[in-house]
C-alpha cells in the first residue's frame, strides 16, 4: 500500500473521530442547558405562575369548596381573586389542590405591582370596609354566612350575631353573599 492511500484512510478515521467529537459535545451542552433550565425552574413559586396568568380563565380544586372555575382577576401574596361571572371569589392560596389552565410564564416577585405584595389580610379588610355579608367557606368544608368585623395579623371576626374569630388558616374562600 502506498503512503498516500494510508493517509487517506487515515483521514477518514480522523473525519469519524471528529464527528464523534463533536457529538458528544453536543449532547454534553444539551444536558448542561436542560440542568440549568431545571435549576432555574426550581426557584419558580405557585404565586409566580399564578401572576403570569391573570385574566386567563382557570379551574381551581379548593379545599372545603371543590371546584371553582373563572377568570383569574388578581393575586396577591398567599390569595387570589376568582371572577366567576357571578361574583368574585377571594381564594385563600394555602387552600388550594391544583390549578388547571395556567399560562406557561412566571412573573417574578420583582416586578409585579405593589397591590401583589399585599397579604391575605389586606383583601380581607377592604372586604371588611364594604360592611356585606359574606359566605365563608372553610378548609373543613364547612360554611358560614356573616359580616366581616376587624382584620388581624392572622385572624378576622365574623360576625352573624356575636363575633366569631377565624384563624387565616380555616379559610377556603370568601365570597359576598
């Protein structure tokens, strides 16, 4: 055999080898990307989901309701606010099951409204302030009908006729009556 007819077997060992190179390179970017894209999504909460899906239409399992379908019309930190078509429901976040219909994107806490940052607590008195009567549903599944009194740090008064203090975490969802 020749030297050039070995040289050019020898470059088709080395164009196979290459390739071979350059493949496995390849697949080793790809599962770094998919790594770092699973990183990143591990740091990715409810809440954020949950704000990059305001105004989509969305079925919630709630604890102590069931199911509860409507447009997402807010969200704020541990509650959302459900527009039925009927009437808005305040859903306690802590209560929910699963939450179908989501948008794919997240917003970050950063840059969502100062409104968003708001608690539990605070949707719960501007409730208060509008002095109706409201339909408690509790995580136990029970309901109460009543009319909001003061808000605390981690309760409220429901008043029908003497208050009755409700824990933060007793409540499913509060709908006006």
């Amino acid at each position: 055999m020749r030297w050039r007819d070995r040289l050019d077997g020898l470059d088709g060992v080395l164009d196979d080898l290459e390739q071979q190179a350059e493949g496995l390179a390849l697949a080793a970017r790809d599962a770094e990307v998919a790594e770092q894209s699973r990183a990143e999504y591990a740091t990715v909460d409810l809440s954020s989901r949950l704000h990059g899906s305001l105004g989509r239409p969305l079925v919630l399992a709630v604890r102590g309701v069931g199911r509860l379908e409507g447009v997402l019309a807010g969200a704020g930190a541990g509650w959302l606010l459900m527009d039925t078509g009927v009437q808005e429901c305040l859903v306690a976040m802590a209560a929910l099951v699963s939450v179908r219909g989501s948008a794919d994107r997240a917003v970050p806490d950063a840059v969502r409204p100062l409104t968003a940052r708001l608690g539990l607590g605070s949707a719960l008195r501007r409730l208060a302030e509008e002095q109706g009567e409201v339909l408690l549903h509790r995580v136990d599944g029970t309901v109460a009908r009543g009319v909001l009194g003061r808000v605390g740090a981690d309760f409220f008064e429901l008043w029908e006729r003497e208050a009755e203090l409700v824990p933060f975490a007793a409540v499913a969802a509060v709908r006006r009556g």
